[in-house]
C-alpha cells in the first residue's frame, strides 16, 4: 500500500521529468558528497538537476511516460540527471567531471528516444549545439569567401601592378 510521502515523491518525479528535455541515469556509487555537491554546481549552470530518487518510485514515474525499457537499468545506486535546457549538456559536464570522478552512465532519454550507455558515450562526443551552428555557418560562408578571394585577385593584381609602375615611374625621376 503506497503512502502518502511515496506518492508526493512519484507525482514530485512526473513533474520534474514532464518539464524536462531529456534525462540521464547514471551510478553513483563510490562518489563523495563532496564531489557530488561539485557536480551538481556544475550541472545547475547547464539548467541541469542532479538528484538521487529510490529505484522503485523512479521506475513507477518513467513507466508513466512510456519509458519501461530504461527501467531495467534502475539497478544499484542511480541517479537522474534532468535536463531542462539542451538535452545534450548533463553528458557533456559528466564527461568534464571524469577528471575528477568517473560517474558511469547506465540509459538516458533524449527528446523523447532511450539510449543505452554506448550510444550516449558516442552523444557527448558531438559538439554543443552553438559550435555546431558556427561550424555550420562556416561551412555557408566557405564558398562564399572563396569566390570573393577569386574576384578580388585580378583587381588586386592590378592595383599591385600599378603601384609598382607608380614606384618605377618615381625612381625614374628621381634619377
């Protein structure tokens, strides 16, 4: 018979899992509450939360959104890294924090599709998403800076052949 307080904290869950972009599980075991606080600083900047739920009121919130094969994955000690910014930004500070602990991933859900750990080890590896819109960019303007290079050398050329005529012209009447 579910209590009150268990119920408060599934529906508390859905909440935080309904506004979200996306969510990572990962494990936490042998982390310090030192090095979590950190992680945590670090993943508030990325409009991330970093909480640890009970297994089994985690599980009965994400059966809620359609998420039942992620479940197998709530084994151990888990945590749930919620994003509600860039779905991608939870991987990327993990990945930072591996210089100071190694967090595992264990699943994840991203814009709605479940990842395993593989898959989102190979997602943090992709640029955020405002290097990805300047790598685009530069790839737009590329063409276009090769064609004004193009045009501009013959006048280029010319000015270059002028102004050595205008220096000969100069010494020739120097002389």
């Amino acid at each position: 018979m579910p209590t009150p307080q268990k119920e408060q904290k599934v529906k508390l869950i859905k909440e935080k899992l309904g506004q979200a972009q996306g969510f990572i599980l990962t494990d936490f075991k042998g982390v310090t509450v030192k090095d979590i606080s950190a992680l945590r600083r670090k993943l508030r900047a990325e409009k991330v939360e970093y909480r640890i739920f009970k297994n089994n009121l985690a599980r009965i919130a994400i059966s809620e959104f359609g998420f039942a094969a992620i479940e197998k994955h709530m084994t151990g000690t888990t945590a749930i890294a919620i994003a509600y910014g860039d779905p991608i930004a939870p991987l990327k500070v993990l990945h930072e924090f591996e210089k100071i602990k190694k967090i595992p991933l264990k699943a994840g859900v991203i814009n709605g599709e479940i990842y395993d750990a593989e898959q989102l080890t190979v997602m943090r590896s992709i640029p955020a998403m405002p290097q990805l819109r300047s790598m685009f960019l530069s790839v737009l303007q590329s063409p276009a800076r090769g064609i004004v290079t193009v045009l501009s050398a013959g006048s280029r050329g010319l000015v270059q052949v002028l102004a050595q005529h205008a220096k000969k012209m100069e010494e020739g009447q120097a002389a």
